[in-house]
C-alpha cells in the first residue's frame, strides 16, 4: 500500500495570508479536494512537504449574480452536477461534472481542482519505479519525450472533464495573487506545455468561476470516452457550442481535450448559415479533420482519431 510521507499542512484564514505562504514555502501544493493531489504525492509524482490548505477559505457556493452564474472554486462536482442553478444556466457543465470519476471522488472533488487537473501521460503516471527505469522524461527528471521524440516540450494530455465546457461557455476564472485580483478568460488558461500547464503566477489561487448567461438560442454539451463508464479519464473529450436562429447556424465553436496540454478550439463560423438538420455533425467532424491524437494516452491514435470524429458528431446531433 502506498503511503503518504510526513506533511505540515497550513490552514490561513485569509486569502491575503495563503498567498503570503505560498510565498514563503514555494514548494508547497496547494490542498482543496485532494483527489488528484494526494495520489500524486503518494506515486511521487509530485514531491512536497507542505500543504497550503483551502478549507477555510472556499465555502463552494454557487449563485447567480446579474445574470452570470458564480461558482466559488471550492464548489465540489457533486454538488454542481445537481444544483438546480448549474441545470437551468449551464447544463452541459453539469452534464460533465457528472461524468468525472465516481461518487466518493465527485463528493470531494472541487472545480478549482479539475481546473487545475496535471496533464497525463502514459509514461509518467506510472510508479516511481517505473519512471526510473525508463529514464525519466520532461515532466519526470529527464531530458526526452517518449510521446514525439523531437519534442522540446511536454505533450501530456489535458485530463480535465469541466475545461473544454468552461471554455465553450465562454467562462472567466478571478484569481488573488501577490499583484493583487485578475480575470483569465478560460480559453487562455492553459499552456501548451505539460509541465507548466496554467497560466498561474507563483502564489496565486483561484477564487471563482463565472459564465455569462447564454444568449438565446444557445446550446452546448459535452461528450467524453472511456474504456469504462466510471472511474477512467476521459481518451476523448469534446465540448460543442452552437449559437444557432431561426433553424440555421449562426457561429459556434468546439473544444477538444486530451490531444496535449492546451484544449484545441475550433470556430464554426465557417458554417454560419447552415441549417440545422442531419448533415450539420458531419460539416462540423470535416473541421476536425487535421486534429492529431498521439500516443500520449491509451488506445492507438488512430483509433482515439475516429472516436473523436463519432463523438463530435453525436455531441452535434444530440443538440438538433
């Protein structure tokens, strides 16, 4: 059994004062839910031996303010995947917390943390032992990638259920830090690099998410694969957006995860006037046809390509 060594955790009372921690232990991990981090600590995949602890500070409300749906970092997936607020504004974030992992997992697990889920690899997340024997790899104490050889950065996949639905709903994330507040549109939060994946500064924390209220006639959803319906991470993921009037497309986009680091964000402007009918998914898979998948995660490429293809168009035809 693989067991946590010894950890000082630091419970602040103020944001003002978890930001100045991080500042004086810059090693430190900062512990909401504990779900992702607490195995990473376990396999070593990440090594610290102090814990800034959130508990204090994030009370997970959720509101709706000014038409715009506030959801505080702590807000755990559980209650977001059921919250009747989360249902009317924004169902397909909903829909996606729903599909994270299981129950006990969801029960504890935060949004702030599955904003802030470690890119995935099939060559780090793996034992210690492992990792050594393989000699390491850009996100592990090593010098090479095994997913392209040539990179010069990390290719781990982005593993996060609720980014690419944050990003189609077009949502901004407010963090604290030591310059003080600022806004990130959810489409600029993350890096193309798998060892430094968020666009955080040192000591800063995210506070808040917020969605703007869709204009009419909006609709979005979100669809993932996985070798088993509970538990897995997602081998496919896609977010669709479609602003659609009067039976035809106006504009949309896609967001497609697990490909690297960064969600891949594709316009559907293209097809603006499109009518709304069976041939719709299919114009908007061929968009999609330059996506690559690598062997960053389970399953052949080639076949995670083809999925991806399917997944978008059923995401499309759910909507019509």
């Amino acid at each position: 059994m693989l067991r946590l060594a010894k950890l000082e955790v630091l419970e602040p009372r103020s944001w003002e004062e978890a930001v100045h921690l991080l500042q004086q232990y810059p090693e430190a991990r900062v512990l909401a839910g504990g779900t992702d981090l607490l195995p990473a600590l376990k396999t070593l995949q990440v090594r610290s031996s102090t814990l800034v602890s959130l508990r204090h500070l994030l009370d997970g409300q959720i509101c709706l303010v000014d038409k715009e749906l506030r959801l505080d970092a702590g807000a755990t997936l559980t209650n977001i995947a059921s919250h009747p607020l989360v249902l009317a504004g924004a169902p397909a974030l909903a829909q996606a917390a729903s599909l994270v992992a299981s129950p006990l997992i969801r029960n504890r697990a935060t949004l702030g943390g599955n904003l802030c889920v470690e890119p995935r690899c099939r060559y780090i997340n793996q034992s210690e032992l492992f990792r050594q024997a393989l000699g390491g790899c850009l996100k592990s104490h090593g010098d090479d990638c095994h997913v392209v050889p040539a990179a010069t950065r990390c290719l781990a996949a982005l593993s996060s259920d609720s980014v690419p639905v944050l990003i189609a709903y077009q949502a901004t994330i407010h963090t604290i830090g030591p310059r003080g507040r600022r806004i990130i549109p959810a489409q600029e939060f993350h890096r193309a690099d798998g060892v430094h994946p968020f666009r955080l500064e040192a000591a800063e924390l995210i506070q808040q998410i917020r969605l703007p209220s869709p204009p009419a006639g909006c609709r979005v959803t979100y669809r993932k694969w996985r070798p088993r319906k509970s538990i897995d991470f997602p081998l496919v993921s896609v977010a669709v957006r479609l602003n659609t009037n009067a039976g035809h497309l106006d504009s949309g986009l896609v967001v497609v995860g697990v490909l690297g680091p960064k969600p891949r964000v594709i316009s559907l402007d293209r097809l603006a006037g499109a009518p709304l009918n069976s041939d719709l998914p299919f114009l908007v898979a061929e968009l999609a046809g330059s996506l690559k998948p690598l062997p960053n995660v389970p399953y052949e490429p080639g076949y995670r390509k083809t999925r991806l293809l399917l997944e978008m168009q059923r995401a499309v035809r759910d909507m019509l």
